[in-house]
C-alpha cells in the first residue's frame, strides 16, 4: 500500500470528525443521515453529508482503511480534484440507486391499502408518526399516535401491518462512505486489473479483476434476496449503485481519452 496522499488524508480526519462529533451533537443522525426524499427528515445536503457518517466503529475503520488503501493509488495518478469528483460522483450516485429502491419498496407496499382510500394528507401524517423508540420502530407507537385515522379507514390486522412496513422504510436513514468506496473498487480494478488484493479473511491473494466483480455481485445477490453474510442494516443496494456510477465514469473516461489537463491543479 503507497503512502496516504492528502486529499485522502483529509477525507479520513473530516470522517473521523464527523464520528466523533455525532456523539455530541443531538440529532446528529436526523440532520445528516440520508432519508428517504419524500420523508420529513430528509434535507438537500444529505445526498452529500452521510457519506462523511458512520454508524459505529468497525463501519468507519473499515471504510477508511478502504479509502486508504484503493484511494491513494487513485488520487496518485488522477490528482485531487479528479478524485474528488469522482468520489462524490459515486456517493452521491449510490444515494440515488438506494433512493430509489426506497421508493419501489414503500409504494409496492402502499399498493396494498389503496382500497382504503387514504387521503394524501393523511396518508402522509400516517407514514411521518415517530415510531422509534430510541432503539426499535414500534407499531405500538404507530396506533397510539393516530387512534383516530385508524379507526376512520378501518384498518385491519393486515393493512396496519402493511402501513408499519411502509411507514419503517420511510423513516430509515442511510450512513457511510460504502458507496464512494465501491466506485473507489471498481475504478482500481479498472486500472490495476491484476493488481492482487490480499484479504484478511482470505488466505490467498485475488486479482483486483476477480475480486471486486465478485463482491458487486455478493451485494446485489443480498440485495435481491435479504440474505447477507455481513449482517443486517446494510445498504447492498448503494454499494452496488456506487459501483455502477464508478463503472459508467470509469468506462466513459476509457473510452473517450478523456482529457487530463481538464483536471490539472
């Protein structure tokens, strides 16, 4: 591994700032954490500022040695500014890509309580009732605030159910640098196809070219099917959105030549 270079550098002290500093700021997460775009929470910069969020150490450290690892060796060659739009590029991208899933998700829920004719208003008021409580979504705190709604569209045991999933999945937030680092993957296979990657979970070196289509299509497998080796709360589908805005601008810059002096310092 070559040394940090210092757009990296900074990028890992801006991340390890923001951790630190989501300990002392109240509702840290609510303002910074990506949401869902057609939730109360979300704000315009989030797209932005949950890729400098983490939700606990190992997800940092693992991201930043990441970063360390694979962005160095790109930033050497592309220097900082190509690097940094390349970067944001994919975070934001896999923003999007989870985004949208978000909005697949809640509205093939929602198609399953449209015979009970929810007006808009309420409908919204229905999927933004705070029902974390400060550890878990409770569909107790779901009824108890809206007693009255759900008693005027007769909801059943069945719709209410389907109402909690749709109303959890509106409220979830998405943290880390992941998706920037999966660009960050692709574009180093790209460059450094039979660069060998040793892997502390795997006793034998693997090429960059084996490796990292091999763990896009981990992520998009778990994605599809909810089963996943590297547990629960991970966004396979932001990874995989990553590294497709990785593959795109990797494949366009290849294809085109693109020019180098545009990103000169």
């Amino acid at each position: 591994m070559m040394n940090m270079t210092d757009t990296v550098k900074q990028l890992v002290i801006l991340n390890v700032l923001f951790f630190i500093g989501s300990y002392f700021v109240p509702n840290a997460t609510d303002i910074l954490a990506l949401h869902y775009f057609e939730s109360d929470l979300f704000q315009f910069w989030q797209p932005v500022t949950h890729i400098f969020m983490h939700g606990n150490l190992m997800h940092i450290f693992f991201n930043m040695f990441a970063l360390v690892s694979f962005g160095s060796a790109l930033e050497h060659f592309w220097g900082s500014k190509k690097f940094l739009f390349f970067y944001f590029s994919c975070g934001i991208g896999a923003a999007l890509i989870q985004s949208g899933v978000y909005y697949y998700e809640i509205h093939e829920i929602l198609n399953n309580i449209t015979d009970l004719g929810i007006s808009k208003a309420d409908l919204h008021q229905l999927l933004n009732t705070n029902i974390s409580d400060g550890q878990y979504y409770n569909s107790k705190l779901l009824l108890d605030q809206n007693e009255a709604l759900i008693a005027k569209y007769n909801f059943n045991n069945d719709s209410f159910q389907y109402l909690f999933e749709a109303t959890r999945k509106n409220q979830l937030s998405m943290v880390g640098a992941s998706g920037a680092i999966y660009g960050l993957l692709v574009a180093f296979a790209f460059m450094f196809p039979n660069a060998e990657l040793g892997l502390m979970f795997i006793p034998v070196p693997i090429k960059a070219k084996f490796f990292v289509p091999a763990i896009v299509l981990l992520d998009l497998f778990s994605g599809v099917t909810g089963y996943s080796i590297f547990g629960g709360g991970v966004a396979h589908f932001a990874h995989v959105g990553g590294a497709i805005f990785g593959f795109i601008m990797m494949w366009y810059w290849k294809k085109t030549q693109f020019d180098k002096n545009r990103w000169d310092q």
